[in-house]
C-alpha cells in the first residue's frame, strides 16, 4: 500500500504563501516516494493565509476593501465570505499589518488598526453577522483603540481632546465613550482566531513579547506596557469587561482584548479553526505522518501556532510530525513537548537571510526530500511507496 502522506504547512511569511510552502513540499516527497498518497493542506493560525485557507476549504469567494492601512494611508484589504454566504473572514494583517509599512515605517507607538475596524463595517454593510476575525502579523500596540474608534467608539483625554491614533496615546485615556459603538454589533457573532495566548500586559504581554519586533525601542515597549495598563482599566470601567488577563488578549498587539472590550467576541486559536474548517481530523487519521512548517520557529510557535495545531490534532490518532522552518530561533526545542517529533531548519548551509527568503521553493523541496530520505532509512519508516 502507498505510503500516505499529509503536508500541513503554513506561510513562510515574506517568502511564500501556505498553498506553495505545500507545493515545495509535495515536489520533495516525490523525490524519494514517488508513489506515495500525499493529501496537501495548506493552513493557517490566525494570520497571513486564514482567508485563503477558509475560502478555499468552504468554496467562498475573496472580495477587496479599500481602508486606511496602519499610519491611516490607503490600503486595498482583501477578505472572504465563507461558501454558507453568511460567514465574513477578515485577516487583521490585511489592514493594519506589519508588510504594509517598510521598515523604517513601523513604530507602534503610532500605529493603528482603525482600518481593520473597517473591514468589520464592511462585512456588516454586506448584510454578514457572523464574522471570523483573524490575528496575527500586526504593525500596532494599540489594544484595537483604533479598529473599536472605526466602529463608534470615542476616546478622550482629561480636557475631553479626542486622542490621536496609536499605542502611545493611550497612556493620555481618561474616557472611553461607547455610545455610538456599532449597534449591529449586538446581534453579531464574532469568533477571533487568535494564535497566541499572551495577556494584554506585563512581561508575556501585546508590548514585551511583539512590539520589538514592530520597531519599539527598549523604552517604548515600558511606555507602551505602561499605556496598554491605563487602557485596560479605563476601558474596563466603560464597559464594565475585565478581560486583560484573558489568553490571547495580547495578541495583534492587544486586538484581542479590544475585540473582546467593544464586540460579544469569542477567542479562538485560529488553527483550530482552520483545522476545522478543512476536515483536517479526517484527513489525518489514517496519515503515515505529517509534514508541517513556517517561516521561523522559537519559543513562540509553543504558544499555539500552526505546527503545534497541526501536531496535536495528529496526536490524537498516533501520526508522527515532523516541522520544516526557515529558521530555528530560540525555544524552537519547545515545540517537540507538544506533540512535534523533530524539527529542521531547511537552509543547507550559512546563508543570508535574504537569499533563504529568495530561494524559499528550492530549499523546502531540498528539505523535505532529506527528511524523507530519514524516515526512509529509519526502521519505522521504512515503507515502500
């Protein structure tokens, strides 16, 4: 019998999409079994790729909205409507991401996702009340002040001043005005597909674990940590929601928590939802194993990204999973407590960063053939294909 192959891999994110990370793959495995039964799914957590995996999964359809990016420049937003019809599918990253700014751009001190609060209007001006709401691959640390502000709500300094966009500003919060919050929101459902489990603040939260990587020196993360505090409480106060502890109120730098202060919204994590949405436990169980992968691995792909959704789904019918990553940071070591059997970093030798991003497709191909070969050559998975 044909060895039976799944390849679940997310996006390489600045490299290659999900959908092509899985094509690479399939073209690896083919080198050394070339008859094997190999089902491609390419996945998603939260960020980059849950709408084209959901639309594709359900048969939908991609539509494009044109709002303010994450310094209020305009952006061309692509989201989906699921194939029921009623199901919106919104990636954050698409209105308020980290790829729409070049780097010497980003500051989330000044950042805002206004724009993705945009996007929800724009499911809810389309007649959808049921809206999924990826997170992930965010430029902001504003706590969805800017996507709650799109939507009706008003934020105010103590001289009544409207405040300015951005992580900063908040710091300045002293009232919060949801009177002319979006009355559909009411009746809506909003499920967050979140891919991590950070609180809003302290040392796991929105500002220490993302914002450096979002252009925050050493002293704006203390600044931005110290305004998301002051947020959190004022804002608790308004709606009377304490939910800056909550798993995943950190995430897209604290969209989380603001989807959960301003909308009756439900956290997720979004490779579940994705896993869901694509039948992937049936299409697992009777997997000789699994190949997963993403862009880089490290200490936070343990707090629920998509190879550990993959990995622990597998578990559940015995399936081994191996995890493909263009680079192995610290923590990568993490993953293999929760369900990934091995990992392996697909460069071949030192290289810049920029030529393994270039050459993404040739390395994942090269990659997975080795790891094939392994498991060839291993006594367990030793099967003829």
């Amino acid at each position: 019998m044909a060895l039976r192959i799944v390849v679940a891999p997310d996006s390489f994110k600045g490299s290659l999409p999900a959908r092509d990370v899985a094509v690479a793959m399939e073209r690896g495995i083919r080198l050394v079994f070339p008859a094997a039964d190999v089902r491609a799914v390419p996945i998603a957590d939260g960020g980059e790729g849950t709408v084209a995996a959901l639309v594709a999964a359900t048969g939908g359809t991609l539509r494009q909205t044109h709002v303010s990016g994450p310094l209020h420049g305009p952006v061309r937003a692509q989201w989906g409507v699921l194939g029921d019809g009623k199901t919106a599918v919104i990636e954050m990253a698409a209105a308020s991401g980290l790829t729409l700014l070049a780097p010497e751009q980003r500051d989330p001190c000044l950042t805002t996702t206004f724009g993705t609060g945009e996007l929800i209007r724009a499911a809810l001006d389309c007649g959808l009340r049921r809206i999924i709401i990826g997170l992930g691959g965010s430029a902001t640390n504003d706590g969805g002040a800017g996507m709650a502000r799109a939507l009706g709500a008003r934020f105010s300094d103590e001289a009544g001043r409207e405040l300015p966009d951005g992580g900063a500003a908040l710091a300045r919060l002293e009232r919060v005005d949801i009177g002319g919050l979006d009355r559909r929101l009411r009746e809506s459902e909003i499920i967050v597909a979140c891919d991590v489990d950070n609180p809003l603040c302290g040392p796991r939260g929105a500002a220490a674990t993302f914002a450096p990587q979002k252009g925050a020196s050493a002293a704006a993360v203390a600044e931005l940590d110290s305004a998301l505090g002051r947020y959190a409480e004022q804002v608790r106060r308004a709606t009377g929601r304490d939910v800056a502890g909550l798993p995943g109120a950190g995430a897209a730098g604290g969209l989380g928590a603001g989807l959960l202060f301003f909308t009756p919204a439900e956290l997720r994590p979004g490779v579940e939802i994705v896993l869901e949405a694509v039948g992937f436990d049936e299409i697992v169980r009777e997997a000789d194993f699994v190949v997963t992968g993403e862009g880089r691995t490290d200490f936070q792909t343990a707090f629920g990204k998509a190879p550990v959704g993959v990995a622990r789904l597998a578990k559940r019918f015995g399936v081994p999973v191996f995890c493909l990553s263009g680079a192995l940071g610290e923590g990568a070591d993490d993953v293999l407590a929760l369900g990934i059997d091995a990992t392996m970093s697909i460069c071949e030798r030192p290289m810049p960063l920029d030529e393994s991003m270039r050459m993404a497709g040739p390395l994942i191909e090269s990659a997975t053939a080795r790891l094939c070969r392994i498991i060839r050559a291993s006594p367990q998975g030793g099967v003829s294909a």
